[in-house]
C-alpha cells in the first residue's frame, strides 16, 4: 500500500477521494499495489496483476460453471428410504408455494438474476475493450456493474448451504451434487475474475478522467467546492463553481456534490428497518415439523438450538450475521447520522472507517435467510419431516436489504465537510 501524496514529479492526472471528497493527484503505482487516501485511508485504486485478458478468460469460465451450477441436482435430502433433490432454484420455487413473494424474489435476485447479470454486463464491457473499440453503451453498462456488486450474493449462499448442511447432518444423510459444486468452483473463479479488474482502468479506457477548466495550480487538498466528483465513476468535473443539475461526461450519471438528501434518505431508511427489526425477531423464520409436531423458531430460538447441539461455531457465526450486525448497523448509522447533524469533528478518520466496515459487513445478513430457502426445499417429507417458512423471514430479509440500502445513502464525505469549512483542511 501507498499513500497517493508524492514528491514533484506527480502526474497531471487528479482524483477524488470517494470516502472524504479530498483532491489528490494520481500516481502511477506498481503492480499488485493499491494507492490510499492519506486523509481518510480509503483505498482510491489498485493496480491489477492480471490483464483484462485473464479477465475475460476468468469470466467465461464463471459463465459455463454458472450453467452447470443451475442445470444438476444441488443436494440430495435422504430420510426413512425417501429422498429428495433440491436445484439451485428449488429455494425459490418453494417460497412461491408458499406465497412468500417477496422471499422467492429476493433469494431469486441476489443468487441467481444479479449474478449473472453482472456477468454478462462485464464481459459486455471488457471484450470490446480488449479489441480497442468500447461499445457505445459501454460507460452505462459498467456504472450498472457497480451498482450490482453489493448485491451478487453467491458466497453469501453458499454459508448458507453450509450452515443448513450442518443443521441437518444429525436429521438425515445427504448427498452433494455435482451443481454445488460448480457453485463453489463459480465463487472462486469470479472472485478472481473480480480481482482482475481495476475498475478507474476500465473507466479510463472508455473516457477521460477529468475535464477542465481548471486553475493551473489546481492542488491537492482543493476545496470540495470547486469541483464535482461523479459518484459513478469517479469522473472529476473543475471549475469554480460547478453547474448543479449536469450530467457526468463520461458515463451520463446525474453529477452530484454530494449524494442527493443523504441525511433524510438515510434515516428514513433507518428507522423503517429498526421497525421491522422487532417482528422479525418476535415472529418465527421458519417451522420445523417432525414426526407430525411442529417447532416454530424464530432466529434467537435458532441460534439456542445450535448451542444446545454443540454447534458451537456455527451459533457464532448465525448469531453474528442475523443479531449482532444488523444491530450494529442500526446503532452505527444512527450515530454517523447524528454526528453529522451535530457537526462533530471527533475523529473522522474513525467515523470513516466504522462506516466502510457497515458497508462491508451488512450483505452477510442474508445467510439466514438463505439457509430457510434451503432446508424448505429439502427438508419436504410430508409429517415425517418438513420445514416451512415463517412470516419473521419476510420482515428480517426487509431489514438486511433496507439497511443496506441505507448505508449507500449516506455520504461519508460529510463527514469531513464540515473539517474543510474555515482554514481549509484539518
Ligand atoms: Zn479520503
Ligand atoms: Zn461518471
């Protein structure tokens, strides 16, 4: 890692901080290296080991897994001399059984629709830019790929599968298909294919970085008001004061100086999720049912189960996901959210960096509700054994998503807003 804050010999090239809103100049940094803001310690770009070649090469592998992974029995459920064998939809299907729209939508979009959307919206970009000539549509598809990475859960699934495999060992024996496997092997080779990527290359190959006007000193550490920075791509507009109401040059984003009523949209978002935090906890995720009884559990009840089953670390980790970060996340916006009403100063760099970890944590949420779309399409024996979802799945789905949503809405340059206001930086 290195700091972005050279000697003379920097670059004409500038970028903005997406973190603090800081101006800094852009050096050209080795392989396998990563430049840091020195304000606020995001990291502002990388420079990939591997080409847009193994890029590609890595995508089309992802894509052919993707069709196996989606084509075979996942897993084969084995109880009394019946047996059941679940796909990778089977999840799905079974919540629209069961009327849960919502849940057969969510568990079909994160893990099925976004994945490969993204998918094929990469490599929509990256073959034409390998060949030298970007489509048209290039710079609009790339900004949806940003836009769908939070949102692409697969490895989010697949604890999933390994908490609700865990759960049922002792119920019955179970037999892995060849499509789990390919969905693990999908994982892998995308996150790979991921790492390949340095988006602000791709996005310096479909447009420039940034436009003029601007002062021949135009410095580091330049005041927030005299450029805007694109929240898409991280195109840098100069000028002493910037129209309002433009679109970004390079990628037709609407230009912002700050995300659009950050504040409001985040509290709204916040206090929505925190109502439904409380069914979600107080109404039962799923329905065990077992030799004709039934067993309602709700998450907390689920967590004691695994405790009294010696599973320890998978109680850990379930009540980490499903109570400990969605709590987290609550509490921590919340007070991001008042800080910067109140215009603290307090550490900044800390506020930041509590705000990347709640972007970086909440998509783990969904393991519980992954976990319900698995043992509901397995676990389908009729009295003998079956597990049904319960309405608490619906209202905790709600919360992981809102919070997530909320956390994109808020701006942590403001944050540093306020240090800028006066004698220039802190
Ligand atoms: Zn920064
Ligand atoms: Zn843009």
């Amino acid at each position: 890692m290195t700091n972005v804050r050279g000697g003379a010999t920097a670059e004409a090239r500038m970028v903005a901080c997406h973190e603090c809103g800081l101006l800094l100049h852009a050096h050209r940094i080795p392989e396998r290296y990563a430049a840091r803001c020195p304000r606020c310690g995001a990291t502002l770009y990388a420079k990939s080991r591997y080409s847009v070649d193994s890029a590609i090469a890595l995508h089309v592998t992802g894509l052919v897994l993707f069709v196996i992974a989606n084509s075979f029995p996942f897993i084969t459920f084995k109880l009394e001399g019946r047996e059941r064998t679940s796909t990778l939809i089977s999840g799905v299907l079974e919540f629209i059984d069961q009327d849960l729209w919502m849940l057969a939508a969510v568990v079909f979009m994160l893990t099925i629709a976004i994945p490969l959307l993204k998918l094929l919206a990469t490599l929509y970009v990256l073959i034409p830019v390998r060949m030298g000539r970007p489509f048209a549509k290039s710079t609009i598809v790339f900004r949806s790929v940003e836009v769908m990475r939070p949102w692409a859960m697969m490895e989010v699934f697949l604890l999933g599968v390994i908490v609700a495999y865990v759960k049922l060992l002792d119920l019955a024996s179970l037999e892995l298909g060849p499509s789990l496997f390919a969905f693990a092997a999908m994982i892998i080779v995308l996150a790979a294919g991921e790492a390949a990527i340095e988006p602000r290359e791709v996005w310096n190959t479909l447009g420039p970085e940034h436009t003029g006007p601007r002062s021949a000193d135009s410095s580091e550490g330049q005041r927030h008001t005299d450029f805007i920075d694109c929240h898409a791509c991280g195109f840098v507009l100069f000028g002493d004061r910037p129209a309002h109401h433009v679109d970004c040059p390079r990628c037709a984003a609407p230009l912002h100086r700050r995300k659009v009523n950050s504040l409001n949209r985040t509290w709204a978002l916040l206090i929505s999720a925190t109502i439904l935090y409380i069914p979600a906890n107080v109404y039962p995720v799923m329905t065990v049912i077992s030799f004709g009884k039934g067993q309602p559990d709700t998450i907390l009840s689920g967590v004691k189960e695994l405790i009294h089953a010696d599973m320890w670390p998978l109680a850990l980790l379930v009540f980490f996901a499903s109570i400990t970060v969605p709590v987290m996340k609550i509490i921590g916006l919340s007070y991001l959210l008042i800080s910067v009403q109140r215009g603290s100063n307090w550490r900044p760099r800390d506020r930041t960096r509590l705000y990347r970890m709640i972007e970086f944590v909440g998509r783990w949420s969904m393991i519980d509700v992954f976990m319900i779309s698995i043992l509901i399409a397995l676990v389908k024996l009729g009295a003998i054994a079956t597990i049904e979802p319960g309405v608490g799945a619906t209202s905790f789905a709600a919360v992981v998503i809102l919070t997530m949503i909320a956390s994109h809405s808020f701006d942590p340059r403001l944050i540093w807003d306020r240090m800028e206001v006066g004698n220039g930086k802190p």
